[in-house]
C-alpha cells in the first residue's frame, strides 16, 4: 500500500499526481493499465488525485466508477478536438470548475504530435474542504519536448507563465492552492523558476527532500546508488530505466548516473494551515501479477498537514500574504531569471517568424504552379492535338498535380499566415508582459538603491556592505566606498 504512516490524530490532506499514459492505440495495454490504477487508487485513501493523458472517455467512465466510493465528486476536463486528458478526483466537493486553454500549444503540422490537436490547457477546481475552507486544485500537461532537440521550451514557458498568473489569482482571493502536474520541465528549468519564484508554490517533494540531496548526490557520483535507490532519493517520474515503457529508449546500467527524470510534482501554496509532512514516488511497482508498470510516468504522493485557521504570523517559509501578491509587480523572481527567458522567446519569435514566411513563400510558390498547369492543360491539346494518348496523359497528369499543389497551397496559407501570425502575436505579448515585469524589477532596485544611498551619511561611508530588502522580495547589495580613498 502507498500510504504513509501518519499519527491517527493529525488531520491530513493526501494528494496524488500521475500521467496515466491512456493513448488510443500508441500507448501499449492501455485499457489493462488504466484498469490497475483505478483498482489501485479504489484501495487507497487519497483525498485529490489528479490525472493527466486520461484520454478515452470509457477510462475515466471506469476509473470513476471504481473510486466513487472513496473519491465521489470527479471533474474531467473537456477541450480542443480530441480533450485534454486530464482529471481531478476529489473526497471534498467539487464547487467549482474552470479551464485555462494555453495560447500556444504544439504545432499544427506537426499531426502525429497531436498537441495542437488537443486543446492543452490547465484544469481547476475549486473544492470545499472542512476544515481550511476552500482550496483551489489546479492539474495541467505541459507541452512535451519530443526527440533529442526541444522545439518547445518557449511554448512552455509561456504556459507556466499562464498558470503563475492564474495561481496568483486564486491566492490573492485567500484561498489554498494546490497543483498537481507533469510539467515536462526538470527543477533547472525556467518552467519550474517561473512558478517557485512568480507563483510562489512550494515543491513539496523537493521541501521533505532537501536536506538529504547532498549526500544522495554524492553517492549517486561514487556508483552507490542503484536506479531502484534513486527513485525515491531524486524523485525520478519519467524515463527511468525500472519502468517497463521506456528503459528500451535507454542506454543505461543499473549504476549508470543517467538514471531518469523528475518531471512530475505536487506544487502547494505553503501557509500555517497546510504544510507538507512527507512526499514520495509512487505507482513505481509493477501491476500485480504481471511484468510491467503502471505507467510510461511515476506518480507523485505527498501529504499534508492541516491545521484550523489561526492567526499565525507568515515567516519566511510561507508563501506571502494575498494582499501582497494582489500586487501585479509582487514578485521573488530575479533578472538574472527572466533574461534568459527573454532571449528564448525572441529565439523561438525569430524561428516562427521564418517558418511562417517559408510557408506564405511555398503558398504563392504553388498558386504559381498551379497556373503554370493549368495554361499546360490549356495549350498542349493545341500542339499535340493528332496525339490524343499524349493530351490525355498529359491532361491527367496535370489535373493531378493541380489539385496537390492547390491542397499545399491552402495548407500553407492556413498554417503560415492564420497560425503562423497568431503564433507571433502571441509571443510578442508574452516578451511584452516579461518585460513590464523585468521593468518593475528594475525601477524597485533603482528605487532601493537610491533609498539606501540617501539613508546614509558621510561618516559612515567605510567600505562597508548592507543588504536591502525590497518590496518585491529582492535583496539588493549596497557596497559603500569611502570617497577619500
């Protein structure tokens, strides 16, 4: 059983997050697999369980079926021409559900990728728990990377910049948040910067696991650690050689460093109510009585503490105070942070830019051919009009390479100037909305500085170094030097 040991008297909140991997057809056993989670979340006690890549209706029919008893209210979220696969499972009730679509989400030629096809976007419900009040849930399936090269960081930057913002609301009516997600994105990401830092979430994996990560590294660089050990030690969700689906990508030893991927987490708005008590992988077995795991993802599992409401005064291990992230330019991200979120937006407005001129260059390319075949189908029965063999043969050919052409013609048009012109829209508003944000972290150092520069006197001008704190959660470095040397 997955549970955790938890003393019988503490009231807890147990939150699930898994990619079930239910594809129609490409994923191997769907219909075995997504059976054996049902059954397996059905015996456990979870209170939230999100899922993601639930993509066939009759899954989730039967995953609800199987858990009405412990998880009654349900919520699966439908979007774009094949859904969003995702899910939220709940013991409280659900009050309210929204859906955030993404702006950008996969490219629409890109067909067997199926991203734009699907409507990418995060879910929400809004669930009434009994003792904190309202909590806001949020699951999401980032758009993933595909292959060696990743096309798509911008796209998912500008998603989670999305979600900050929505996270961001729903705190600053006072309410608990909690997201529970593949995020596709490893912790060095600007995915994860963006919501630590921007949203202000606590990755509760990451905060029961901190203090051991030292010696756990240093042991994974001695060989001392098997893949099995570094599931639970580094939290390992994607691409670990132990799971059935995806070792035969890999090229790995059972002591090879290469040893997988953390892509799934739990996120949660850290306040005196809620606070996470222990977090782990889990679903990492094997479906009972076979050979083969759950999933192509581990799940993620974390619990957490739940205290009444009280008047407890906010360290600096809690998320702020809604009044504070009310504010707009309320934020702990640094420069440092969004510059190179800014130069792989341009890099990708640049890429969208070129792709979409090639594409309205193809199209006029093949209106231009198109006429050209179609003056053939007109002057060569002219020419050759004692060969009638030749002018049919010809008249066919040309016919069909009039409606090819005229096909990559209306798709070019379609993709390089509807999508390819929202594309850069789009991007430009996200490098606009980045900026204003940069700016603001601008003016409050320059603000800061010119504060502290004016607070201090001459005598005390001795080389001397005094540390600032913003507003916007910035700690500013004024070093003073004595003008007399």
């Amino acid at each position: 059983m997955d549970m955790f040991n938890v003393a019988p008297q503490q009231s807890t909140l147990s939150v699930l997050s898994l990619n079930c991997w239910g594809l129609n057809i490409v994923a191997k056993k769907r219909r075995l697999r997504l059976r054996a989670i049902a059954d397996r979340v059905s015996q456990e006690q979870y209170d939230i369980v999100a899922l993601q890549e639930v993509w066939m209706w009759e899954d989730f029919d039967y995953i609800k079926e199987q858990t009405r008893d412990v998880l009654p209210h349900t919520k699966y979220f439908h979007s774009g021409t094949l859904g969003s696969g995702l899910a939220i499972l709940s013991r409280f009730p659900i009050l309210s559900s929204s859906y955030l679509k993404f702006t950008l989400a996969g490219k629409p030629l890109k067909v067997f990728q199926g991203d734009f096809y699907v409507g990418k976007g995060c879910g929400c419900v809004c669930i009434d728990h009994p003792e904190v009040g309202l909590i806001d849930v949020y699951t999401t399936h980032l758009q993933a990377g595909y292959g060696n090269h990743d096309d798509y960081e911008a796209q998912r930057i500008t998603e989670c910049w999305q979600i900050a913002n929505s996270v961001r609301a729903s705190a600053a009516q006072g309410r608990h948040v909690i997201l529970a997600s593949d995020f596709n994105s490893i912790p060095t990401s600007h995915c994860y910067q963006i919501l630590k830092n921007h949203a202000f979430m606590t990755d509760s994996w990451l905060e029961m696991h901190k203090d051991t990560m030292a010696d756990s590294l240093g042991r994974l660089e001695r060989n001392q650690l098997t893949a099995s050990e570094c599931i639970q030690l580094f939290g390992i969700t994607c691409d670990s050689p132990l799971d059935t689906w995806t070792k035969h990508f890999l090229k790995q030893q059972p002591y090879a460093k290469d040893i997988g991927d953390r892509l799934d987490y739990i996120f949660y708005r850290r306040t005196p109510e809620i606070t996470c008590q222990q977090s782990r992988v889990a679903f990492e077995e094997y479906i009972p009585d076979t050979q083969m795991s759950f999933s192509d993802h581990f799940a993620v599992h974390s619990i957490f503490l739940i205290a009444a409401r009280t008047n407890s005064v906010f360290d600096d291990g809690y998320a702020p105070l809604p009044k504070e992230i009310a504010r707009p330019d309320f934020t702990h991200i640094l420069p440092d942070s969004l510059h190179p979120i800014i130069l792989v937006l341009e890099k990708d407005l640049l890429k969208a830019t070129s792709t979409a001129n090639g594409l309205l260059f193809l199209f006029g390319l093949s209106v231009l051919t198109v006429f050209c075949l179609y003056s053939c189908q007109v002057v060569v029965p002219f020419y050759l009009a004692e060969s009638q063999l030749t002018v049919l043969a010809s008249s066919i050919v040309c016919g069909m390479l009039i409606i090819v052409f005229s096909v990559v013609a209306i798709v070019s048009l379609i993709v390089g100037f509807v999508f390819g012109r929202n594309e850069q829209r789009s991007l430009r508003q996200y490098l606009m909305d980045i900026n204003v944000c940069l700016d603001n972290l601008h003016e409050a150092v320059r603000r800061e500085s010119l504060a502290a520069a004016a607070a201090a006197s001459p005598s005390s001008l001795h080389s001397s170094a005094t540390s600032y704190s913003t507003s916007d959660g910035l700690v500013i470095k004024q070093i003073d030097i004595d003008k007399n040397k």
